[in-house]
C-alpha cells in the first residue's frame, strides 16, 4: 500500500472508493465516524470520498436516525449508499412461462412477474412474450427502462460466452439462436446469458437452501434434466459450457429416455409438456398404482444421474429442484443411495426458490457484473462465479 501511496494516487483514490462504497452498501446509513472505523481510513479521506460519491450519484445524505441527539450541536451526518441510483433485471426463459424479477442495485426485489408460453411456440415468439413481460414488471414497479445497469438470463441448453444457444432440445428453434445478441438489442446495458441450472444454483446460494456452501450440485429435475455447481463457490460452466448435462447420461448404456419412464402409458412423453409431468406425480400421491411405477422408475434414473455427479465432484450438498412440490419423495432414496456408493455422502435438500430459483439466480449474475464495475479496481482480479 505504500507502494501505491507514493506511485499511484489515482489507484488508491479508487481503492479507497472502493472501500467507502462497499461499507455503505452492506451496512444502510453511516456517519463519517463509522466509516473511519470500518474501513480503517482517516477521517479525511472518508469525508473526501464521500463528497466524490456523492457526485457521482452514488451516495446520498440521509436523514438522522430516529431518537438520534447530541449533547451540543445537531446531530452527526449520516449517509447511505444509493440503491435506486440503478436497477438490475433477472429473466427466466423456461418452457411454459417466463418470468423476471427487478431489482435495485443491492440486489432487493422491487418487482417480479411472469408470463405463460405455449411449449410450442417457436423462438421469435418466445422472445417476444419476454419483451411484454419485461414492460410490465417494469411497469409496475416504477423503473425506467433506461435505469437499467444488467440484465441477467437464465436459459435452457448449452450457452456459449457470448449469449449463444449452441444445443438447447428444451425449446423449438433454440439450438443455435444468438440469443445473447436478439437480447442486447433491447437493452442499452450489458446482458448476460446463463445456463438455466447454472443460474438457479447461484441462487440457492445467494438466497435458498446453500447458503452456508460453497461446493454445491444443483439438480433442475425435469425431462430434460440439468444441473449446475459450484466449487469452491464459484460457478462451474466447463470448457464449453456442457458441464451439468447430465439428461445425456442415459446415452450411456441406459436407453430409456426420461419421458419413457415417466409414462403411464405405452407412449412417451412430449419432452417439453411439463404439465403432463405434474400430472403423473399428482396421481402418484393420489395412490394410483400406474402412476406410481413411473414415479419409481423416474426416481431410480435421477438417483443415477445424480450418484454420477457427486462421484465426480464431491459436492458439500445438493439441492434438487425443478418440480418441487413433487421430488420432496425422492429425498431419502438419494440420500440412501448415494450413502451406498460415495465415500463421503453429501447433504440432500429441496430448493428454497422453487420456481423463483432461475430469474432470482439470473438477476444474481446481474448483481455480480454490476458488483465488478463498482467495487473492483483496475489491477485487481474481481472475484467471478
């Protein structure tokens, strides 16, 4: 740091920028004297920082706290960090609906909604059903368009850097489609495309069931089934983005597909009809018998697919989610599985977010890359999920 004193004030200025603002961010309202002692700076440099963030719209003066008095003179003054200076956008792209959730830029939702989608509607009018929801979340909650500072995705398949669908069998027309790019050309902020699964076990970590962890395996329970992790509590996408697909592991030796054992019938399932899934799991616990055979099958295939990953990446825990009104049965057959064939069992739970769990993680990403701009400092490596 003395280094940076007398080499590099601009740097230092940034960092202690930096700093102020964070203290701010995560602590409500301040007074010059608290930040001195959070941060560990001087009180003049804190009184010259604040003023500079105050210029940049960043820092406001707040008003005394209720009771607040001083034996001579008014009271201290306080300041907070500017949550409403901008805003960050979280969207779900799923197959029967899409959702968002909006939020200041502490991450605290000021408005969510969502839109039904026919399974089958093609790319175009997918993205066009996310456009009318956007509008009205926005809408409603009283944010401007422009406020905006990220958008984050959460998106079915295999996602490229870029934003680009490079395989996604969940949703007509999806593989290959640029969807980063068609997204970018609504807004006037950076937009970044995650993984559907990839996004959700972000979530359960910044809100739900993983919290307290770091090395996560989030399972997205579904005919087309995902899963993202976290080690060491970063994100973990793969070389190219395929890390997680487990729904391909029944390639492996294993020829029924999802929809097959999922069937009450001689005929598959349509791999997008999420409706006729719940329907099978609400029979199952009504007691009918065909039903509850293809739960069981089901069931067995995602104990499979899930031993496959905690074999292979030691998870501390792992959070199933999907449809998860009907998985809460599947929780100890896992448990007694992957007792059976891993050394070191990890914990089993159901998501916390349930259907909230992707746009809640999408915005998560939106934070992150928002988080990067406000609180790193050039010639610092940020901390990326």
């Amino acid at each position: 740091m003395s280094r940076l004193t007398g080499g590099d004030p601009s740097l230092l200025r940034r960092i202690n920028s930096a700093v102020v603002l964070r203290a701010l961010r995560d602590s409500g309202s301040l007074t010059l004297t608290d930040l001195t002692h959070l941060t560990g700076l001087s009180r003049p440099t804190v009184e010259g920082v604040v003023e500079g963030l105050i210029e940049t719209g960043l820092v406001a003066e707040s008003a005394p706290e209720e009771g607040e008095t001083r034996k001579q003179g008014r009271p201290a003054r306080r300041f907070r960090f500017l949550a409403e200076a901008g805003h960050l956008l979280g969207i779900e792209i799923g197959s029967h609906r899409v959702a968002a959730r909006v939020s200041g830029l502490d991450g605290r939702i000021v408005g969510s909604g969502s839109h039904e989608v026919a399974r089958t509607a093609d790319a175009d009018t997918r993205l066009e059903r996310v456009a009318l929801l956007v509008a009205d979340v926005l809408r409603d909650a009283g944010v401007a368009h422009g406020s905006l500072w990220a958008v984050g995705v959460g998106s079915p398949g295999i996602v490229e850097a870029d934003g680009t669908v490079r395989l996604g069998t969940a949703l007509p027309q999806w593989t290959g489609l640029a969807l980063g790019e068609r997204l970018r050309r609504s807004f006037s902020c950076p937009v970044l495309v995650e993984n559907d699964a990839n996004a959700a076990a972000v979530a359960e970590q910044w809100q739900g069931a993983a919290v307290d962890s770091d090395d996560v395996v989030f399972v997205l329970a579904g005919l087309s089934p995902g899963a993202g992790a976290l080690i060491g509590g970063r994100l973990h996408r793969g070389f190219g983005g395929a890390a997680g697909e487990i729904g391909a592991l029944h390639l492996l030796g294993r020829g029924a597909t999802p929809e097959k054992l999922l069937s009450t019938t001689d005929e598959p399932l349509h791999p997008l009809d999420e409706q006729a899934v719940a329907a099978v799991f609400a029979r199952a616990k009504g007691g009918d018998v065909r039903a509850e055979e293809a739960v069981e099958r089901f069931t067995r295939r995602l104990l499979h697919d899930v031993a496959a990953l905690v074999l292979a990446l030691d998870p501390e825990l792992v959070v199933i989610g999907g449809w998860a009104a009907g998985l809460d049965g599947v929780l100890d057959p896992l448990r007694r599985e992957l007792s059976r064939f891993c050394l070191r069992p990890p914990r089993v739970t159901l998501s916390l977010l349930g259907e909230a769990a992707v746009a809640t993680g999408a915005l998560r990403l939106a934070l992150d890359h928002v988080e990067e701009r406000l609180f790193a400092v050039e010639g610092t490596v940020p901390a990326r999920r």
